[in-house]
C-alpha cells in the first residue's frame, strides 16, 4: 500500500511525512532482512561433491587368538575308562555279529566203515619179552591174519591214565630174539574217546592179510571194552 502511494500514479505519500517515515523504515527492515539470509561462503575443504559417495575403507580382521588350553577334568581317567570300555564292548559286538553272520562249514565225515572183525583177549600168549616185564593192565590179543595186538597202561607211552593199543606183525614178534624188527602202529584213549589205531595195508605185509585186505586197504582198529573191533574202508 505505501509503495503504491509512493511509486503509483496517484503517488501522494509526499504529503504525508508519517506514511513517508514508516515506508522508509520498511524498506530499510527489507534490506536488513536479505543480508542477514545472504548464505555464508564454503571453504573449498569443505565442500562436498554431490557425485562422491563416502565409502569406508576395508578394516583388517585381527586373528582370532588361540584358545587356552582348558584345564584336564578332574573326572578324565574315568572318562578314558569309559571311552576304553566303549571300544571293548563294540569290537565284542562286532566279534559276535561277525560270528552270527559267519556260515559253519560242515566237515565231511569219512566213508561209513563196515566191522570186518573181533579179536579177543589171547589168554594163552604171553607178554613178548622184547617189551620187559608185563604191568598188570598189559594184554595180548589174538592173531588177526598176520597181525597182532598189544594193549597196556598209557604211562609207558607218557600219555598218563589212559589205554593204549599196539599192532605188530605176529611173526617178528613172536621171534625169539630180544628186538622187533618190522612195521609198528599204536594209538592212545583221551577221556572218553577209546584207543583207535589206524593201519594201511602195504606191500611186504604178511601174506595172509593182503590176500583178506587188499594193498591199499585201510583199517582200523577200536577197543571196545575188553575186546578190540576191527573196521575196514573197503566194499
């Protein structure tokens, strides 16, 4: 309104001293007012370029440092013990699942002999000489083409309390010299199993028993009781 008056057409605030006082006083408030908003200058250090973006830079980790090692327990041997105890109980695991899951083989049994004979107790013969003195449980046997049996003590042979048997040919047994010369074949009891006493038929053996047994023949001699049973593997 007073700067109409003043700078208008019909300007007329020269014949008004009050309205002439108070635009000055606003104008001089106007200049004030801008120079006081005027913005202060920037230091070119302080400047910031609207196109750089602060990056911070990459921070070297530190290695973490070693832990300390932990005091030993105070429970560490049984804890070993434990631990001993748990291997044991698996490879006893492992022993009997190995076991389970092994198959049993089966061991073939020998062709089914057939008793050929029986030799009895020869209470007539006497106790060869060549073999010293008898001992109350020493036996002779019956001839069985060509051979014969001879049972006695376990102790002569350092078998302790068992019975053992022995073949010879009954010819070179029989002699009346001090020695044997010939085939010999023996066999000692062990607990419940009797003396068993196998002999292969071979070439040179009495005449008699490979014309009944062929070279090659096996038996096998078995005492039963007081009796010795005679078992062949040929047909």
């Amino acid at each position: 309104m007073l700067r109409a008056r003043a700078f208008g057409p019909s300007s007329d605030i020269h014949e008004d001293p009050a309205a002439l006082s108070r635009l000055s006083e606003l104008e001089e408030l106007a200049r004030t007012s801008q120079r006081t908003e005027k913005p202060s200058p920037v230091s070119v250090g302080e400047a910031e370029d609207p196109e750089v973006s602060t990056v911070d830079e990459p921070r070297v980790q530190e290695p973490d440092a070693p832990p300390e090692p932990s005091p030993p327990a105070r429970d560490g041997l049984r804890t070993r013990a434990l631990w001993v105890a748990s291997l044991v109980a698996t490879a006893a695991v492992a022993v009997a699942v190995t076991a389970a899951t092994t198959p049993i083989i089966s061991v073939p049994r020998p062709p089914d002999a057939r008793l050929v004979g029986t030799i009895e107790i020869d209470e007539s013969a006497g106790w060869p000489p060549m073999f010293g003195e008898p001992q109350s449980d020493s036996v002779v046997y019956e001839d069985f083409y060509g051979l014969t049996a001879l049972r006695q003590g376990g102790s002569v042979f350092g078998q302790g309390d068992t019975e053992c048997v022995m073949i010879f040919e009954t010819g070179p047994l029989r002699s009346p010299t001090d020695s044997y010369e010939g085939p010999s074949f023996y066999g000692c009891g062990a607990g419940a199993f009797p003396p068993r006493v196998p002999v292969l038929i071979q070439a040179g053996m009495p005449t008699e028993l490979i014309v009944r047994f062929p070279v090659g023949t096996a038996l096998e001699f078995v005492l039963d009781g007081e009796r010795l049973g005679v078992f062949s593997d040929a047909d």
